[in-house]
C-alpha cells in the first residue's frame, strides 16, 4: 500500500518535479479550484445516472466489495470502512448534497421571477420597480433555473425511456418541459399569461422533495455504514518480545497476538489468551448487558471492551469476521425486495400512463369547453406534476431500509426480504429442542448397567468411543468419566451415524453409543430393568443414551438438559401473537412429552431423524398452515430451507447460515417474537404509505384536472407541485415513525418487565 502511496505522490521523476515547482507555487491555488468544480461536476454527472440505475448501483457496489476483498485481503471489516461508507451511505449523502446545493441556488434564482411576476403582484397587492429590460427577468432567469435546476430531471428521465419502463422523473421531465417551452413561447407569440414563475417553482419544490428523499434513504440506510465504523483502524499487536507495536487492521494475520486496552475497539475475531474483561457486544448481538471475557472465550471484531485488559489470538480478519459477514446479509437485505415493492414499482409505472390518459383526456375536455390557450395547457401541466409518483416510489424503500437497521440493531440478520414480510403471517413455529428451548448443555445424573459390568467400566467405554466427537452428548460423558477420574481405553475406527449416535472399535470389540434410534437400527433387546431406568428418566425430561458391545446393550445414561428460562416467556407471547408452537427433537416420545407439558407446546414431533426433519415442516404446511422453523442451521438445515420462514439461531459468531431467511445472532429465542413483532409493524407501514400515496392521486388527479371548476376551484401548477411534494413527505415522515416500534421485552404479549410469563397467562 506504500508503494501505492508514493506512486501517487510523485507519478513523474524527480527532474519534472523540480521544473514544475514555480508553476505550483504561483498557480496551484486556482488550479485546485478549478479541478475542484471540474470534480464536483463530474461527481454530480455520476450521481445523475447513477439516480435511475439502483440495480446497476447495487452492482458496482457488489463488484467495489469483491475487489476490496481480493486487494491485500483488505474488506470491508478490515480497517477500510471508509471506502465502504463510500460506496454506500456516501452515495445516498453525494445525491443529498447535490439536491442540497441545487435547491438553494435555484430558489435563490426564482426571486426575481417571482418578484416580476405580474399574476403574483395582483394576487398579493405589491409592486416592483420597472427599468429598461425588466421584462426579460422572467424568461432570463426561467431559463437559467430551468437549466441548472430542471434538466437534471430530464437527464435522470433518459434511463427509464430507453428502458421503456417510464416513471415519476419521466412524469416530472414532461411537467416542466411542457410549462417551459409553452413560457417560451409566449414571449415570441404573447398570450394570456405565462408560466415562468410556476415553472420555477415547480422545479424548487421538486428539488426540495428529492433533497429530502435523499435525506431520509441516507438516514434510513445507515445501517451498514455503522458496522463499518466499528470496526477500528489500528490494532496493539505483541511482537514476539514481548512489545506492541501500533499497526493497521488490515495487517493483521490470523494467529497474531493483540492487546486490546480498556475502552478500545476489539480489532478482529478471535480467542481471550489472556486477561479477564466485560465486553460490550449489543452492537453486534443485541445483547444489551457487557459479556464477561476470560481466557478461552471468544470475542468478536468491532465490540469494546470494558475496564479490563485482553490480549487476544486473532482468528479471522478481513471478510471472515463476524462484522463483515453481518454487514455482507445487511447489504443483502436492504438490496433485495419484498412482495408490496414489487406491486409498489408496477403501480408506479401504471401511473404514468394513467397520468398520460388523465392529461389527453383533460387537454381535449378542456379544449372544447374553452377552446385551446393557456388554460388547457396549464391544466395538463398541473395533471402531470401532481401525477408524479414520487410518494409511491418511496412508500416501500424507506420502510424496507428502516427495518432491515431495525432487525440489524437489535440482532435479527434479514437475508430474504420476502420471508421477513411473511413473518407477519406465521400460523406455526417449531422449534428444534435441544439448544434452543433448551440450553443444550447436557450432564450425566444418572445411569445402570446389566450384571457383570460395573459403572466405571461402562462409563469409560462410553468415553472412548465418544472422544472424536463434538456433540454435546459426547462432550457430557467424557466431562462425567473426567469427573471420575477414569481413563478411557484407546478407540479407532470411529464413524458417526446420523441421526442415532457413533461407533468405534476398543479393544477389538464394536461398541456403539447412541438413542433409542440406534436400538433400532441394531435390532437390539432392552433389558426390563433398563426399559424401567429408560420409561423413569423419560418421565423426568432426561435423555437416555445407551451402551451397545458387540449388539448387546450394556449400560444406559440418563442426561439431563435445562429448559431456557427464556423458553417459558416465548411460547406464551407467540401463543398470545395467536401462533401455534411446536417442537422438534430426536429424543425419545417421553422426553419430548414432558417438555412440551412444561412449555404448554401445542404439537411435539419425537424420535426425528435429521433427514426428516423437513418431512414435519411439510406436515404442517399440507395443512395450510405458514410454517416457521427455529434451528441451529446446521442439522436443520434441510428444515430451514422447506419452511416459510427458516430462522437460524446463532452463537454470536454464526452468520453465515445459508439455509435460513434470517439469522438470530445473539442465541435467544425470545427473538423469535421480535421478529414477528417487527414484521408486523413494518407491514403495517408499508399498507399505510402505500393507501395515503395511491389515494392521494386518486383524488388529486380528477381535482387537478378541473371537475371542480365549476364552482371556481382550480389548482395551479405550483399548487400541485406543492401538494405532490407534501404527499411525499408525509409519507417519508410515517416510514420514520416505524423506528419508534418498541421491542423491548416489557413490551412483549405475555411478558411481564422482568422477562418471565405475566400472572394472567
């Protein structure tokens, strides 16, 4: 990158610099000015395009992420958020700026034709000084507002006619231009009266209303521009004698050592090594209270850490942490588009021809009622500017952009944007069990062998065979022979059998370890006292795990596994959403039964098998009920991917789940009911912008062609200009008014302040 640097500091040799050296003391100051404004407008000529070219837009950025991801290793989490704000939220401030900036010249420059605007001067009883070419103020300075203000409208029309899908700058191009070439036309042929000063005020208001649309996109889409700000520039790192030395993010590497102080920003992904500290992860998780860090924890790139000092094994950098990947579904989130801006994008272009239909028809009412003049042309002007769908067209984004930085601060990844607006509609929600109602960290309390095999024996042979693997089962019973401070055999041969439990080879016997699906499988006889031990532990909400040397069931291990305190607080507030809530686990019926009784679980599917997992979701869809699948995207995969809604609970760092609609980073399923909650609200929205945008031209479009004239009741351009630009910012202020939905636990249906089920449940 240095090489880079110098390159740009000095392209030519040394020799030119010298020459050059007098031109730039003399004249550099005007030649930065002038390379300045060529700049700027250059910048605004992109921005113009780039206006009517969203998808386009979307894919430079798409390619602008790839690029800086292929570019040293530098991303977007990689101490270059910068470029990244650029690309996204700098696009949405350059188009706000340039309408800014617009706005306030062209307004300035429609004074004096407001002031020599004779229909003006009789309407407000004043007067204005008359000199020597004062009758050319008006046109002069039309034209030039026209000209700076009015033909980036055409400019950003052109797209939308080559693409034959004309819109609201097509509708606006046709007002202005109408009115300005009709205005220029009387000078030459003087007639009744002009339109210079609704001309300019039209193209004002216009500009107003885009300035503020930009505002409230910028605003609404900051989401990811915030992720990227996490994330710092600089890192600690620890060399290998034991100093620091202070470096850029971007040249970090895994397995480096960092030192994270007090109050700074964690710099990657990675593991505690050292040091003890309250992290603050809401940013990330939604977490709202600092999460204690010890070695051996985990902590996440972009989150601060609290008073005390870490040093941190960095695990992944760049593209592979945490907050790039959050910030890659967020991206994917606000680019992509749900049902109603579908339906929104096909009235828009509707209106158009509708707008056209209403402007013949009003031009030929009009011309046999009064024959044609100034009349006729002022009324089609005024059909065509309160016709624009400009309301319309933000109706949806805005809502879409407030929800998706919603769902990402409060810990809800949204990847489809269509499975988050049926989230609203969910008649069903299954939860796989383990780890999601429950805590998913299993213990061994109790356990029985058959005569001849005693329980140090038995339980050592279950840990040998259970040492390759990662399942919590596995990670249970070796804890429990730790405990016992036994030593397990040497195992080889190991394999897992899906969905029943794994298999090894100690001591040159085949043993298997697993549930009542392995019995199954193996053909294998239950003892009566371990069907007693077995029908017991089931009555208790235990898992029972069976023991099997050479096809003979030997022992049997009762595991106990904690309903989340949460669990209890999230079936009542989903029941009182009016949602049905099941349960899917591979335990055993009795296992399953007692939990769904303690949760008051409507439906339990039992004894599943991973493959088949999708085959319950199905059941429940051939019902005709929307189906929603809560898992960990991992066994579930197959479920996720067959519900309506597949939601992905995931462990702070799991973000990354391609099978699921949307990703719960913090691992709490009382965000679950978030979701619904905020899929709803934000429905809600979206009905209410669409109606006020719809109906306001509805009723405007008859009203600006003159149905009430005969009773004196007619609506100037600039009238209509105003009223089509309040349209639009009613309905951008109403989106806005979704950031106050409160998803806060007190809040919930069912849930009283201190997140347990209220006493009237």
């Amino acid at each position: 990158m240095d090489d880079h640097n110098d390159t740009r500091e000095n392209p030519t040799g040394g020799k030119n610099q010298q020459d050059n050296d007098s031109h730039h003391q003399h004249g550099s100051g005007d030649h930065d000015e002038a390379v300045n404004e060529s700049d700027e407008q250059r910048g605004e000529q992109g921005l113009l395009s780039e206006e009517t070219h969203p998808a386009a837009e979307g894919e430079a950025t798409h390619q602008e992420h790839h690029t800086h991801a292929e570019h040293d290793g530098e991303g977007h989490a990689s101490g270059s958020h910068e470029g990244h704000g650029e690309g996204h939220g700098g696009m949405h401030a350059g188009h706000e700026q340039m309408f800014r900036r617009r706005f306030f010249v062209s307004t300035l420059l429609s004074i004096p034709v407001l002031l020599y605007s004779e229909t003006l001067q009789a309407w407000l009883g004043f007067s204005v000084p008359a000199f020597p070419g004062s009758e050319w103020i008006n046109p002069v300075f039309a034209v030039i507002v026209f000209a700076y203000g009015g033909v980036p409208f055409l400019q950003m029309a052109m797209p939308e006619l080559k693409d034959r899908s004309p819109g609201m700058m097509t509708l606006i191009s046709m007002a202005i231009t109408v009115a300005f070439v009709y205005s220029l036309a009387s000078v030459v042929f003087p007639t009744q009266s002009a339109f210079f000063w609704e001309l300019v005020t039209l193209i004002d208001i216009m500009l107003l209303g885009h300035w503020i649309e930009m505002r409230s996109v910028r605003r609404a889409s900051s989401a990811v521009d915030e992720l990227a700000k996490l994330m710092p520039d600089t890192a600690e790192r620890i060399t290998n004698d034991g100093d620091t030395e202070e470096v850029s993010v971007s040249e970090l590497s895994e397995g480096d050592l960092v030192l994270v102080r007090p109050g700074a920003s964690v710099p990657a992904d990675g593991i505690v090594e050292e040091g003890d500290s309250d992290v603050e992860e809401s940013m990330i998780t939604g977490e709202s209270k600092p999460v204690s860090k010890e070695p051996g924890d985990e902590v996440i790139g972009g989150t601060i850490n609290g008073d005390g000092s870490l040093r941190v094994r960095v695990g992944a950098t760049g593209e592979e942490t945490t907050l790039a990947g959050i910030m890659r579904l967020v991206e994917e989130a606000q680019q992509s588009k749900s049902k109603t801006q579908v339906l929104a994008d096909r009235a828009a272009g509707w209106l158009f021809y509708v707008a056209l239909g209403a402007a013949v028809v009003t031009a030929i009412a009009w011309t046999i009622a009064v024959s044609f003049d100034a009349t006729v042309i002022e009324r089609v002007v005024t059909v065509l500017v309160i016709a624009c769908p400009h309301a319309l067209g933000l109706a949806i984004p805005l809502v879409v952009a407030i929800n998706t930085s919603l769902a990402a601060r409060n810990g809800m990844l949204v990847r489809d944007r269509i499975a988050m607006e049926e989230a609203r509609n969910l008649d069903a929600i299954i939860f796989d069990k383990t780890g999601t109602l429950t805590e998913g960290e299993h213990g061994v309390v109790d356990m029985v062998t058959v005569d001849g095999v005693a329980e140090d024996e038995a339980l050592a042979l279950a840990a040998a065979v259970e040492s390759d693997s990662e399942h919590m089962i596995a990670r249970a019973i070796r804890e429990a022979a730790e405990q016992r401070d036994l030593t397990a055999p040497d195992a080889a041969d190991f394999e897992a059998i899906k969905g029943r439990g794994v298999r090894a080879s100690v001591d040159g016997n085949e043993v298997y370890v697993g549930g009542p699906n392995l019995l199954t499988q193996l053909d294998s006889e239950v003892p009566n006292h371990l069907q007693r031990f077995a029908d017991e532990a089931g009555q208790n909400a235990q898992t029972v795990v069976y023991l099997v040397r050479e096809r003979e069931l030997v022992a049997a291990f009762a595991m106990a596994d904690v309903i989340r305190e949460e669990s209890y607080a999230v079936v009542d507030a989903l029941h009182d959403l009016g949602i049905e809530v099941a349960m899917l686990t591979g335990d055993s019926q009795d296992v399953a039964n007692a939990v769904a009784d303690e949760l008051k679980i409507d439906t339990v599917f039992a004894e599943v098998l991973p493959e088949d997992k999708d085959k319950k979701v199905q059941e429940l869809q051939d019902e005709g009920k929307l189906v929603g699948m809560v898992g960990d995207g991992v066994n579930d995969a197959p479920a996720l991917t067959r519900a309506d809604v597949g939601i992905a609970i995931g462990s702070g760092t799991d973000v990354a789940v391609q099978s699921a609609d949307v990703i719960l980073v913090q691992n709490n399923p009382m965000d679950v009911v978030r979701l619904v909650k905020l899929s709803r609200a934000s429905y809600r929205k979206m009905q209410e912008n669409i109606v006020w945008a719809a109906g306001y031209n509805v009723f405007a479009i008859p009203l600006a062609a003159g149905v009430l004239a005969p009773i004196g009741t007619l609506l100037s351009p600039a009238v209509g200009a105003l009223l089509m630009s309040l349209s639009t910012v009613i309905v951008a202020i109403n989106a806005q008014l979704l950031r106050r939905v409160d998803l806060d636990l007190p809040s919930l249906p069912g849930v009283d302040a201190s997140g347990h089920p209220s006493a009237a449940d």
